[in-house]
C-alpha cells in the first residue's frame, strides 16, 4: 500500500508539475507571438515616418539649375545716392529691389550674383568684371529714373543689340507691364543724354539690359514702386528664367 501511495502521489507530482510546465510554457510562447507582433508594426511605424519625412524634404528641396547664373545689380550706392526725391534716394530703392530678385531667383533655382549686397560704392568697371570673370549668363542693371515731369518703366540695351539682349529686355518689359505700371515706355537702345550706350551694357560679356523701375520724381511711381516691389522682383525673375530658357534650348 505504502507503495502504491508513493506511486500514486509520483504520478500526482509529475502530472501537476508537467501540467505547470505547460502553462509556463504557454505563457512565454504567447508572450513571444506578442512581441513578434509589435516589431512588425513598429517598423511599420517608423518606416512611414522616414517617408514621410523624405517626402517633406523632396518637397522643399530646390534643385539648382546648373549653369545658369544671374547677376543683378543694384545701381549706384555709397556716396553716390543716384537720382533723388527729398530724402527718397535711388541707391535704397535699386537695393531693395535687387535683394527683392535675387530671393525670388533662387527660388527658381538660379544661381545669383550681387554686384553689392550693402549701402556701399562699387565702380562700373568693378561691377562689369565680377559678372564677367564669374561668367554670368545674363546682366540685369536695376535703376530709378528721374525727371522734372514724366512717369513710366522702360529697359534700356546697347544699340545694334544682339537678339538675345533684345530678348531679355522685352521678356523684362512685358511682365513689368503685366503688374501694373504706370506707363510702358518700351525697350529702348543706347543711352538717355549723351553718349552711345550705358556702361554696363556695353562691358558685360553676357546678355545685359538697364531697367528703369519708374521715376523716384513721380509720387505716382514711387506708390507703384513701394506697392508692388515684391510683384516686380518676381517679374524681372519670370523674365530671367524665361530668357534661360529660350537661349539655352
């Protein structure tokens, strides 16, 4: 009997335990199928993420257009103030628009080049050597007219101009004009007074043109000017990225 007690209580202890065992292990292969489970989504969290974050970036990413660069320059500055309308001075007004072009190109892409990025005097010589030497594709002279009476935009090129000079400045007439201005005066060649051409038309190596952003004297003009300043930067950009395209196409 004492065997068979023994015996029985074995079988008891063996049965219970294994039956424990079973459980154990029950629970960790649950516990294992749980974890296996959240890896899967996981990486399928962060994988979403990492491209969603590619796609913001593809998104904001700007390519740059090789090879094209423009320089744009800012006409007179320092102590040469350029043309004036009581404490209005056309060296501000020529800078504010530059500055105004040269972001809204290089959101296009293109490269830019200033001829001065400050309040400072740069020679014509200088201006015309840094566009040649870093082999600007186009030249674009930004100005102030001035006058006892007379309102308007106009772009000025060398006479005899090259077609693609032509180009550039009707492309430039024609989205100022679809802004508003106060007067569309044209694309004229040579220089305004005495002279046969403007400076920077005739020493730039690459298509070039002077734009005259209306006249500081007309108070009509200067509204149009201080109103549409960031309107006209994205004009003379159009226009820019326009004339890239038809030249090098």
């Amino acid at each position: 009997m004492k065997i068979r007690t023994d015996f029985l209580r074995y079988c008891h202890y063996s049965f219970s335990e294994g039956d424990n065992l079973s459980k154990h292990r029950r629970r960790k292969t649950a516990h294992k199928g749980k974890s296996f489970g959240k890896i899967p989504f996981f990486v399928l969290i962060l994988s979403f993420a990492i491209f969603t974050a590619l796609l913001v970036t593809a998104a904001v990413h700007i390519p740059q257009k090789s090879g094209n660069t423009v320089c744009i320059d800012a006409g007179h500055g320092g102590y040469d103030v350029g043309a004036t309308n009581g404490e209005r001075y056309e060296k501000d007004d020529n800078l504010h628009l530059a500055k105004a072009v040269e972001t809204e190109l290089k959101a296009r892409g293109i490269n830019t080049i200033m001829t001065r990025n400050d309040d400072t005097y740069v020679s014509l010589e200088e201006r015309c050597k840094k566009a040649n030497k870093k082999k600007a594709d186009l030249f674009i002279s930004l100005h102030r007219n001035s006058a006892e009476s007379g309102c308007g935009f106009e772009v000025w090129i060398l006479k005899s101009a090259p077609q693609t000079d032509s180009l550039l400045a009707e492309n430039v007439m024609k989205s100022l004009d679809e802004v508003g201005i106060s007067k569309n005066r044209g694309v004229k060649s040579g220089i305004a007074g005495k002279g046969n051409n403007y400076y920077v038309n005739k020493n730039t190596d690459m298509p070039s043109c002077l734009a005259e952003m209306g006249f500081i004297t007309d108070d009509g003009d200067n509204a149009l000017f201080d109103k549409n300043l960031q309107s006209y930067a994205s004009a003379i950009a159009d226009a820019a990225e326009a004339t890239l395209d038809e030249i090098k196409n």
